[in-house]
C-alpha cells in the first residue's frame, strides 16, 4: 500500500502554530523561568552539607538498621553506657555500628 499523499497547502497547514508567542509572552515566559532556577539555586546553596551537630560529650548516636528503615540509637549518660553494655552482647552490623559509636565518645562499658 503506499503513503497517502499530502495535498497542496496541508503541510503547511499541519506544521504551522496556532498561536505564536509575542515578544512581551517570552520575556514573561524567560522571567520566570530564570526566578524558579535562581530558587532552586538557592535551595541547593542553603540545604548543602551535614548541619546536623555530633552527639553531646558522654552521648551516643547510631544509625542502624532497623525492621522498616533506618533507626537512630541515641542516649547519653548511664543510658549510653548501658546501650554500649546491650550491644557488647551481640554480634553484627547493627552492634558494631553502637560499639563503634561509644568508642567514639569514649564510653566505658
């Protein structure tokens, strides 16, 4: 079967705009186009990097596994020892990343 011809005029008809933009829609169009990369930018800029202080002398934070996610084991004073205590007791990532932690700190358990 061949293509089917197009008749004289229908290209251009097909291919030409409906509406073509004028010369203030752009500038619009550019204008908020360049405010929503300078806000993302800056977004960017200002979120960049861990702001999120180390754990206090005498405290421990983990990150550990957890059974839906990531899980924060965080205690300070006898609380801390006694985490350092429970996770001497195990083996594992989980451990190991605790233990770590209260090596860190310094914590005797």
């Amino acid at each position: 079967m061949l293509p089917a011809m197009p008749l004289e005029g229908h290209y251009a008809r097909q291919t030409t705009p409906l509406y073509k933009l004028t010369p203030r829609e752009i500038k619009a169009a550019l204008g908020v186009l360049i405010v929503t990369a300078v806000a993302i930018l800056a977004v960017v800029v200002l979120t960049v990097g861990d702001s999120r202080p180390g754990p206090a002398a005498g405290c421990i934070r983990a990150n550990v596994a957890g059974i839906v996610g990531a899980e924060t084991i965080a205690a300070c004073g006898e609380e801390a020892v006694a985490a350092c205590r429970k996770a001497a007791g195990f083996t594992g990532d989980r451990a190991e990343t605790v233990i770590a932690s209260c090596e860190q700190q310094g914590i005797k358990y």
